[in-house]
C-alpha cells in the first residue's frame, strides 16, 4: 500500500493531471489517500509526480 498527498495545489494544471488527482482521491492540498501499489496506481502516480508526495503505507 502507498499513501499518497497533495503538496501543491491544482489550479494551473491540465485537465488530465486534475482528473488523475481526482481518480488518486485527492480533493485539495495536504490530503491524503492510502491506494494499492499496482501498475496502475504507479502509471497515475507518474503522470502527477510533480505535485504529490508518496511514502510506503
């Protein structure tokens, strides 16, 4: 498991790094979300790594 949080907000962001926060379960800065560590969860982590931090759950 990962525990993903937003350290930087989503205003100037595209639309697919917006939509990839949402799916990740993250509303606004400083949230948090425990996902799976899988494929898929890596490939949406990829996409926003830039405004998230990840840490072994």
């Amino acid at each position: 498991m990962l525990k993903v949080t937003l350290v930087k907000s989503t205003i100037a962001c595209t639309k697919k790094q917006k939509d990839t926060v949402a799916a990740l379960g993250l509303k606004k800065p400083g949230d948090s979300n425990t996902i799976p560590d899988n494929a898929c969860s890596l490939g949406m982590i990829k996409v926003v790594s830039h405004m998230i931090k990840v840490e072994k759950a």
